[in-house]
C-alpha cells in the first residue's frame, strides 16, 4: 500500500470513529423511545443536517472500505495491482452510490 493510501485509510478511521458513535447513540434513543421506522423517517425528512451526517458518512466508509479490498486483493489474490485498484475504485463507486441512495431515500424523498 502506497503511504497516500494508508494516510486516506487512517484519515477515513478518524472520521468515521465519532460517526459511527453518534449513529449508534442514536438507535439505543431510537429504541429506548419505542419509536417506528415512521417515526424516525417523519424526524429525518428534509433535514440537511441529517443529509449531511450520513452523506459524510457514506463518503468516508465507501473510501475506507475501497482501500481496504484494494489491500486485501493484492495481498490474497493473484490481481496486480492495477486491477485490484480498478476493482476497488468500482467497488468504492458502487458503496458511494448505494449509500447516496440510501440517504436520499430516507432524508430527502
């Protein structure tokens, strides 16, 4: 792995750490209150900053994770480097684009 790589890699970690606390802060509130998926959907509707929060979000795990395949596929498999990266960046694209939807859907639509 290029030091870039391990420096995006670490960065996205960083970031992701204080996300994925909040995230899971808010299903413990979530379930504690008895609230429905209406419910819930009914609070992120039209919110920016939960479009923002979870867009954030999806951008730093889709990285991540491309990275992390890249890493695993040129160590494990018999890919060069070149097409373990071309796999990673389809495969990050791909979360990117899932993930995108996902907040759209619950956050915007």
């Amino acid at each position: 792995m290029t030091m870039r790589l391990y420096l995006w890699q670490r960065a996205t970690a960083a970031l992701m750490a204080p996300l994925v606390l909040v995230h899971i802060a808010v299903i413990f509130y979530a379930t504690r209150r008895g609230m429905t998926a209406a419910d819930i959907l009914s609070r992120t509707h039209g919110s920016i900053v939960w479009a923002s929060y979870y867009g954030l979000f999806v951008a730093a795990a889709s990285i991540h994770a491309a990275i992390g395949v890249r890493n695993v596929l040129t160590e494990w498999s018999p890919l060069t480097d070149r097409r373990a990266g071309l796999f990673a960046v389809v495969f990050g694209l791909l979360l990117a684009a899932l993930g995108a939807r996902a907040v759209f859907a619950v956050v915007l639509s």
